[in-house]
C-alpha cells in the first residue's frame, strides 16, 4: 500500500508536534495575544488549567522581574513577523517564580500576513538558581577578599606607624638640638652679614629649610604622642594670629582674615597647631603667587572655621583619602599632618571636612568644649 505525500506531511507534522509537546511549553496567540491554545507541559509547569488561560493574554503569568519595557520590545520584534529569542521570569498560579528560555515565531498565511503567534519555552529554573547561587558565592569571595585587602593596609599602616614612633622617640631630641644651634646661629649671621637682598634670601632659604624639618619633626610626634587636651578659655584670634607668627608667610601669597572674633574652651596650643597644618597646606596648594582666606563663623553652640586657597584644588580621586595616616602627594612631608589635624580636632568634639576645587578646609568645633552631638556639618 503506498502511501501519498500529503500523508507523509501530516505524519510528520504529528510527530514533530507530539515531540515538541513532550519537551517544551507551547502556547499559540492570536495577533492581539490572546492565547488559543496551551499545551499539558504548559500546564504541569504553571499551575494553571488549559480553561483558566484560554481566552488571557498572559498578564497573569508576568513576575514583576522584568520591566514594562523588556515585552514592548518582544511585541515590536514579533509584530514585525521577525523571531524572538530570550529569557521570561514567569509566575506559577502558587506565586512561585519560574525561567523560560523563549523562542516566540510569527506564522504567517500565504499573503504573508501575521495570523497567529508560536511560543515555544524550556524550563530553565534549575539552571538559573545555579547561576544565581555561584554569583552570590562569588560576591563573598569578592568581599571576603576585599576584607582580607583592608586588613592587611591596616596592618602595614599599624606596622608603619609603630616604627615611626620608636624611631620619632629615639631621633627627635637629637634633632632639635642641632636645629636649635643652626638657627641661633643663623640669626647671628644675619646681624652680621644680612646686609644686601642677596645675602637675606639665602639666609630666609635656610630658615625655611629649618622650619620644614621642625614642622615634619612635629607632624610625627603630635601623631604618635597621645597627650591629654589642656582646655582654657581663649579667643579664636589669639590662635590664628599665633598660627601666622609660627609661619615663615612668602610676599606673594595674601592673606584675608575675617574681623569676627569669639571666645572659645579650647587647648589653645594644639588647636594652633592644628591651623597652622591647614595654613601651610594652603601654602604649598598654592605654588606661587595667590590668596588664602580665614573665614570665622559663629553656629550658635559652634564655631566654624574655614581655610581656603586659591590653588587648583585637590584631585577628586584623592580628596577621601587625605586624612589619612601615612597619605602623602609631596615629595616633602610625612604624610601625618593632616592626620594630626584630624585628630587634635576630633579630641575638641570637633569634626573636619574638605571640598575641592576650590580647596575648603572647614572646621566646626564647640564653643564650650567637648561635645559630641554635633550636627551634620554640611550647613
């Protein structure tokens, strides 16, 4: 008995239809998206029966996962008679979240014209959790190594500064007292032979060379020495006219200095350490000719102060790290004086913050002492 073509073509239909069938979820649209047909895979995998899907267009099954946008792209690709290929989150009728990888196929009449719509979907489920799970293990490694990194930096800055410290202890009075004998020494000399422009430019070269190594001297030991605040009542302008006296200012930077005077409960010798840090760093932003303004300002309960430069201000890319330890650009320094800054500040129950550009180094420090319920000090 022969069998005819037309007869070989629906076999064939049948059994490619009955293999997708058992392996895939078929659902068939109508170009407005309702669905007119569901297969039993389709069914076992979503909870719903084929009459409560029927008649839809599916928005039952939406996850919430994926944006609005995400199936106005599907519908302009198939509305278009192209295929499209990718992954749905669905939901199940118990609220459980199933993956599909989709393939959507257009059917077309012999016109050319859309006439219905083919989803053919693979449950991918199993194989997402999978995913899911090695990207949450690799998000630990990730933090475990990135715990691991700051440790070690803390550790190194702790082995640092010890070292600093034993040998900031053993050199600094060896130090001092050859400076102290260069310097007397050189304020002779200048009496004696100061006598041109000349020979007083060398002479302030070498007194600028004796206050950078008196200043790193100080930055280590105001670091590592913890000593005790000794609080006074003093006014803010007694500390910066000290800050001023205790700096050897170049002729081409100028200073601005706000009128405003105010008693403050301070340690008097520390706080002008601490603004004569910030007035050198001001200094050597500027490199050159330009304007350091000392903006004083009454909070009520605080005081602010501000020191700002007219430099080119300090990269963003390092502006979080320079307070701290050991955090250096110059090839001069210790890399401690803003550190030191920071922390005769914090020992006021004051706090400290920097803007850039322009650079903006902003006090805020109780007028009566300690006090460490400050308000966040971006007025």
């Amino acid at each position: 008995m022969k069998i005819s073509k037309m007869e070989k073509q629906n076999s064939l239909e049948d059994n490619l239809r009955r293999a997708i069938d058992s392996s895939s979820i078929v659902t068939v649209m109508n170009t407005n998206g309702i669905v007119t047909h569901v297969n039993q895979k389709f069914c076992e995998i979503s909870g719903f029966a084929e009459n409560e899907i029927i008649g839809t267009n599916l928005l039952m099954l939406r996850s919430g996962v994926h944006p609005i946008e995400y199936y106005d792209e599907l519908w302009a690709t198939i509305s278009k008679g192209e295929i499209w290929t990718g992954e749905i989150c669905n939901q199940r009728k118990n609220g459980e979240l199933f993956w599909n990888k989709a393939t959507i196929i257009p059917i077309k009449n012999q016109d050319g014209e859309i006439i219905e719509y083919i989803a053919i979907r693979f449950d991918i489920t199993n194989q997402k959790e999978k995913e899911n799970k090695m990207e949450e293990t690799l998000m630990k490694l990730q933090k475990s190594n990135q715990i691991i990194e700051e440790q070690s930096k803390k550790l190194v800055k702790q082995e640092k500064l010890v070292t600093i410290g034993e040998l900031a202890a053993r050199l600094s009075h060896d130090i001092r007292n050859p400076l102290s004998i260069i310097r007397v020494s050189l304020e002779n000399l200048k009496i004696i032979y100061g006598k041109n422009e000349l020979e007083t430019k060398h002479f302030d070269r070498v007194e600028r060379a004796i206050d950078r190594i008196s200043h790193q001297i100080d930055d280590v030991l105001g670091f590592i020495r913890k000593e005790p605040m000794r609080f006074e009542k003093t006014l803010i302008s007694e500390i910066i006219a000290d800050s001023l006296d205790s700096i050897n200012l170049p002729d081409r930077i100028y200073f601005e200095i706000s009128k405003n005077d105010f008693e403050i409960y301070c340690d008097k010798k520390r706080l002008s350490v601490a603004i004569t840090n910030l007035i050198l760093n001001a200094i050597q932003g500027i490199e050159g000719k330009g304007t350091i303004e000392i903006i004083l300002e009454d909070k009520g309960e605080n005081i602010v102060i501000k020191i700002k430069d007219s430099g080119k201000g300090i990269p963003s890319d390092i502006i979080e790290e320079i307070f701290e330890p050991l955090f250096t650009t110059k090839q001069q320094g210790t890399g401690l004086g803003l550190a030191s800054v920071k922390s005769i500040i914090n020992g006021h129950g004051g706090k400290i913050f920097v803007t850039s550009p322009p650079t903006v180094f902003t006090i805020i420090i109780p007028k009566k002492g300690i006090d460490n319920n400050l308000d966040d000090p971006h007025f």
